[in-house]
C-alpha cells in the first residue's frame, strides 16, 4: 500500500512531567481496521486528540493523508466518534443528523445515516431522552455523516447491547471492505480480537506491540493450562513449577500461565500430581495484553 492515512513521527505531547505521548512512531493505511488499546494513562485518548487536531504536539508531526490534521477534516477525509462528545439537547435526532449531513463537504443522504446507525425508529426523539446505547449510536451516526476515507472512534460500543454491537461491527467492516481506515479505542478486547486486522498496544504513551491479534498474542510468550486437583491442593508447591507466569487456585481448579507448557504439565506430574480435565491453549487477547504490560511495568519500575 503506497497511500498513508495517518502518520505520526517522534510525536510527543506532556501535561506538566507526565508525557502523555512519548516519541510515537506509527503509520495506518487505507482499508485497515486498527484496534487501539492500553491501560488507562496508557495515552489512548491523547494520541486520538493529536491525531485530530484537537491538541498540538510539543515535537514532532502529525499528517493525514499527507497533510494536516485540520486540512484533512475540513476535506471531509475524517469522521470521529468521541467518547467525551456532546450532543445538542432539545432537537431530534433526525434534526442533528441533518445538520451533520448538510456540514459534510461529501454527505450521504440523512435517511441513508440514520438507517445505517439503525436509528431511523428513534429519528423524531430529542437528543437528550436516549438512552446510552442510543446516544452512541447517533454519534456514530455523525462519525458517518459523510464520505470519509479516516474513521475515528473512541470507545464506541459503550452501552450497546450485545445485537447493536455486532450490527455496528458489521458496518464497520463494510467500511474498512470499502477501502476506508477504521481506527477505534476500545477496553472491550475481545472487540479487538474479533474485529481489528492490526493491533496497537500503547503503555505510558510509547507503543508496546504493533501486529495482528495473533501476533500479539505469540508476542506474550505464554500458554494456558488448566486443571482439576483432587483432594487439598498446596499452592506453594505449585508456585515452584518451572516456568510459570501467573498462577490462580479457584476451588478444585488450577489455572497457570506458562512461557513452556510442556515443562510445566511435565513437572505437574513431577509432583506426584494427576489433573483431570488438562487443558492447554494459547492466551487469549486480554490475558496476552495483560501479560504484555506487567511484563514492561516490570521492566521499567
């Protein structure tokens, strides 16, 4: 892909001594769906800011699609979904989505919008009588206003349910198939490992991991393993197995993170053990991201 949609280089940006941004390097490109994650400070929202336009960074540069962030909205080239927007109380959702329409240098038909959001039943509500879920729904509904090649969202599955969720992903990978960026923040991981193509990983505004979701979870270097012990179980003994990550006894289960599985099942044995039930899989995305990010809180404290 020759075409760049978002670029930063060596950006950084600091609130007094906290550096929110820390020398962030990255490029997005055009029909990729990225998943930003990271723990709250991680500088998540910041970096979102900066790449909007909404915040300046104190060194470094910004650009979409080869230029600024402010040239590239006042295109039409991006549409946002801020987890911190407000809507305008007392006018109706059809009223804001229109006039989101009519703002867009390349706007879609508000009819089209509101049926995409799935909130053509709730077109005639005022704004500030809806619900969570449907509150989101209609900013995502500004977010698609229009005909933008970046889509920026922040959070955006918060308060919907499990059937808007997945009619809203689905949306958004007809955006993504049309050949547009999707690039969205979420604490919801199994979202991101579902949805997202890419992954970025952000720990104290620096990136971590950048890859697949598949990547990142080979990136943590761990398995899972767990089992049924009969009988007391010695959690001190356990905690001697070779190669262990983490370790958690609920009831007659055993449940272990291991950089060697082998090994570690092998020495289970060792021990004089019999599991019942044995499993072992690879993390998941959450326990991957976890196991990623105590690893570097460990590193760096």
């Amino acid at each position: 892909m020759t075409t760049t949609a978002v670029a930063f280089d060596q950006v950084s940006k600091a609130y007094g001594e906290v550096r929110a941004v820390d020398g962030l390097t990255l490029s997005l490109h055009p029909g990729q769906t990225v998943a930003l994650l990271g723990p709250n400070g991680a500088g998540k929202s910041t970096t979102l800011d900066l790449l909007l336009g909404l915040k300046q960074p104190d060194s470094g540069s910004v650009r979409l699609f080869g230029t600024s962030p402010r040239e590239a909205i006042v295109a039409g080239r991006v549409g946002a979904m801020l987890q911190s927007g407000g809507l305008m109380d007392e006018v109706t959702v059809a009223e804001i989505v229109g006039l989101a329409c009519d703002l867009h240098p390349k706007p879609y038909k508000a009819n089209d919008v509101l049926a995409r959001a799935g909130i053509t039943q709730i077109a005639d509500r005022k704004v500030n009588k809806l619900s969570g879920g449907q509150a989101q729904r209609v900013r995502f509904a500004l977010a698609t206003a229009g005909d933008s090649d970046l889509i920026v969202l922040d959070e955006p599955t918060t308060g919907m349910d499990v059937t808007t969720r997945q009619a809203f992903w689905a949306t958004m990978r007809e955006q993504a198939d049309q050949g547009r960026t999707v690039l969205f923040a979420t604490h919801y991981l199994e979202e991101a490992d579902a949805v997202a193509d890419r992954v970025l990983v952000l720990h104290r505004g620096r990136l971590l991991a950048d890859g697949t979701a598949a990547e990142i979870k080979a990136k943590a270097g761990a398995r899972r393993i767990s089992f049924d012990l009969d009988g007391p179980i010695d959690p001190d003994a356990l905690r001697e197995l070779p190669f262990l990550a983490h370790l958690s006894v609920s009831g007659s289960t055993v449940r272990i993170q291991s950089s060697d599985a082998d090994a570690t099942v092998h020495a289970v044995y060792g021990l004089g053990l019999y599991p019942r039930n044995l499993e072992v899989a690879g993390l998941g995305l959450e326990q991957a991201f976890v196991a990623i990010t105590e690893a570097e809180e460990a590193r760096t404290s």
